[in-house]
C-alpha cells in the first residue's frame, strides 16, 4: 500500500492496518451517492481526512487520504484522468496553474491532481475554470532556514529558484502513457503559515505548512518523523510530493452514520 498517509498522522503498512482504521471509526462527515458507488468522508478538526470507497451494494472498494486546508488556487481543469488501475471511484485532474481567462487550457503549468471525491464532478465541462484546494503529501523534503540559505545549497549547474514547480506526473517514464499521468511534484517555496497537529484518529503528530510558491499557494503536510526541526515562516521547503485536490465550486453534504450506512450495528 502506498504510503500517502503517514504525512497526516496514519501509520498504515498493510491491509490489515487499514482495515483496522476503518474500524475506529465510528461517525462520519459526509456521505456522497454517485452513479457508481458511494463515497464516505470522514474528517477531524485537525484537517486529515478520509475518504472511503463503496460500491452500490454498500462493499468496500477502496480509499485515499486528503487534507482539509487553507490553500486556494484558480485553475484551468483541462482533462479527466483515469489510470488502468484506478477502479470505478478514482481519478484526477490535469490542471493549468494560473490560467489566463482567454485561455483556461494555458498558465504558469501544467499538473495532475488527484480528486478523492473525482465521480463527484462527472458533469464538470472541460474546459472550466474552477477554485482548488490543494494539498501536498511529503514524500521527501528539506527545510532551509530562509532564502538565502537555500540559494546557498544550490552547487548544480541547473539551479532551482526558491519558487519553482516541476510537474513529475507529466513527465513519460517508460512505457507510461499520458492516461497514465501521476499526481506527483517537485516543487520549492517559502512558508507562509506553520502549526504541528495531531490527528484526531491516531493521535499521532504531524506537520501542515501553507507554502507559496511559483504559480500558487499549497497545503504541505509531512510525517512528523520526517523532519528533525518544525519549519518556520519565512522559511523555505523543498521535495517531491503526491498532490490531492478538492474543486470547492462543487462541494455538499449529505450527513448520515457510518455503522448505518454499512449496516455494522
């Protein structure tokens, strides 16, 4: 299982742990029908987030973490993606960052998004213009302590400045097709609000960050683990991320009980 959520305090390792997590839940935000299943949302003061998959015979399919955060971005929504292995609840976005109006298919860059609630916005036009936020799951990162410190870490003949973003997901790996783009960045930016949290759920500690940079404003989150000294404001973060997106244009809710809902009690 891949590790995308131990950034908002989760330690699952397998199956087994996941399961086990979804047992300890108990009530729920929010409950979606779509035309294909069900997604149940789970979420905690904290901002972590889970967002469970069922089909319509109420069967579990799956699941993803998200974060509730304070980043909002304009982004030109340029094409729906589907991976092969995505199942029937699971997408993402390739999105523009800073589109032009007259141009919504143009901007600073392009980039995929993973969308937790994604057969939400099966009646979404593309191209469209649309409100984000989005949040970036830690999967390495350095922390500089200002702007100067990591102009000074740059020896490579190819630096990068200290608001840059590079789209990994877009780049083709071999034998990877653009129906298969990821949700992954390498991005640098300065942080602009800082706070350690807990989740709610596990009650294990982690990092959020607001952090600015080339083209936009990004949730960070990061496994406490990962980093030895909290970030600061002014500081300057540096990594590669995996990218989960909600488009705020389109949410509601629908509140009901978990154990309800699955008929666990």
């Amino acid at each position: 299982m891949t590790d995308h959520f131990s950034p908002i305090g989760f330690l699952i390792e397998s199956e087994d742990d996941f399961k086990e997590l979804i047992n300890q839940i108990e009530e729920v935000e929010e409950v979606i029908s779509v035309k294909k299943g069900i997604y149940i949302r789970w979420s905690s003061e904290c901002g972590a987030e889970l967002w469970l998959q069922a089909d319509r015979k109420n069967r579990f399919i799956g699941g993803s973490p998200h974060f509730s955060g304070a980043s909002r971005m304009e982004v030109g929504l340029a094409t729906k993606v589907q991976r092969p292995y995505d199942n029937a609840l699971e997408g993402a976005f390739k999105a523009w960052a800073d589109p032009p109006p007259e141009d919504l298919t143009s901007g600073a860059y392009p980039f995929v998004f993973d969308a937790p609630d994604f057969a939400v916005y099966s009646e979404v036009q593309l191209p469209s213009l649309a409100t984000a936020q989005i949040s970036a799951f830690a999967e390495e990162i350095t922390i500089y302590e200002s702007t100067e410190a990591f102009l000074a870490s740059q020896t490579a003949e190819h630096k990068l400045a200290p608001q840059s973003f590079i789209p990994l997901g877009l780049f083709p790996d071999t034998g990877r097709s653009a129906e298969s783009a990821e949700a992954r960045a390498m991005f640098t930016g300065e942080v602009v609000k800082v706070e350690e949290k807990v989740n709610d759920l596990s009650r294990e500690p982690f990092i959020w960050a607001l952090v600015e940079t080339f083209g936009g404003t990004y949730d960070v989150v990061v496994a406490s683990s990962m980093i030895d000294e909290l970030p600061v404001e002014g500081s300057v973060v540096s990594g590669s991320f995996w990218l989960s997106g909600r488009l705020l244009d389109y949410v509601r809710k629908e509140r009901r009980g978990l154990r309800r809902l699955l008929g666990r009690g």
